[in-house]
C-alpha cells in the first residue's frame, strides 16, 4: 500500500470522464488499497481514483464515525439508475477542493448499480449522507464537481482562488474559516 497524491483544482484531470474497469484484477485490488490508505490519511470518507490521477471508475468510501470501527466500502463502475423527485440539501467538501464548504442541493435518495472487489453486482438504495457521497463521488468519474451544483458566481470565485494559489504555489484561503467537515470526498 501507498499513500498517494490527491490532484486538486484547477488540475484539468478531474474534468475526464474516467473509464470503465474491465477486469477487476491485482492491479484495481493495489488502486483500491491505496485509495483506503490515501482517503483515510487525509483524512476524507469518500475518493474516487481520478482524485489520485487514475482515470477509472473505482470510489473507495468510509462512512463510520471516528469513535465507530472502520467501514470500508468500494464501488466499481458506480451507476445511479433511480433518482428520488425529493431534493435535500447538506453541506459538502472536497479533498480536490480542500477547504472550501458549501450546501449542495441534490437527489435525497438514489439507487445505485455496482460492482463489489470480487465482481458481484449488487444495486444499494441510499439516502442520507450515503446519498450526498455516492452522488458526489459518482460525479467524479464523469468530470464533475460539487462546485458545479453551485451559483456560478461561487464557483467562478473558488476557481480563480485556486487558480491564484497555483501561480504562488500555496493553498488557496477562503475568508470564512468554517469548521472542517467530516462530510469531504
Ligand atoms: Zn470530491
């Protein structure tokens, strides 16, 4: 196992739209295994490989709460085949958008189709911060952001932060200095 490298805005790796896993062999077993390492140092509950710069439709994800047992789940070539009409919103972060925060309307509850690391499908209905992190993380394998669920004019303020921060080579700072969330994927 390795700890990897999260990419972060404005890399333009997290725009692709990553590609299916095929074959679940030794090497998505590694990417998996560092992806745990990677999310769990960061620490974040939620990580899709692109985040690590692998183009491919794997989401490593741990919802337990820090005084809970670990629960690692993995979700390989995630899809959303049902979407509820109910909104709900709930704040989130980004290990690729690292501390910035924002309230983010989407589905309240979803059905997802995966694959498990053994090649099993299996279809999961989710609600609740489940919910919030398969849709975020599942928006990752197809070049989205959380910040593109947002005004433009939010968005286009957080772009040119990082935008700056990358020409100085520093991290980028935002004035409001929110709690960090647990709620970062
Ligand atoms: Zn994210």
């Amino acid at each position: 196992m390795a700890k990897r490298e999260i990419i972060i805005l404005p890399d333009k790796r997290l725009r692709l739209k990553s590609a299916s896993v095929e074959k679940i062999d030794k090497s998505v077993r590694a990417l998996v295994d560092d992806m745990f390492e990677t999310m769990y140092e960061a620490p974040g509950i939620g990580l899709a490989a692109i985040q690590i710069g692998v183009p491919q439709r794997v989401v490593a994800m741990d919802l337990a709460r820090k005084d809970e047992p670990k629960a690692p789940q993995v979700f390989i070539n995630p899809e959303v085949t049902w979407r509820s009409d109910e909104k709900s919103a709930a704040e989130e972060g980004c290990l690729s958008i690292p501390d910035y925060y924002e309230e983010v309307e989407r589905p309240a509850a979803i059905k997802v189709k995966f694959l498990d690391l053994d090649g099993k499908q299996h279809e999961i209905e989710a609600s609740g911060l489940l919910a919030t992190c398969l849709q975020h993380e599942i928006d990752h394998i197809n070049g989205v952001l959380f910040i593109d669920h947002i005004s433009k004019l939010k968005r286009d303020m957080v772009l040119k932060k990082f935008k700056k921060a990358q020409k100085r080579g520093e991290p980028a700072k935002f004035a409001e200095d929110k709690e960090p969330s647990h709620h970062i994927g």
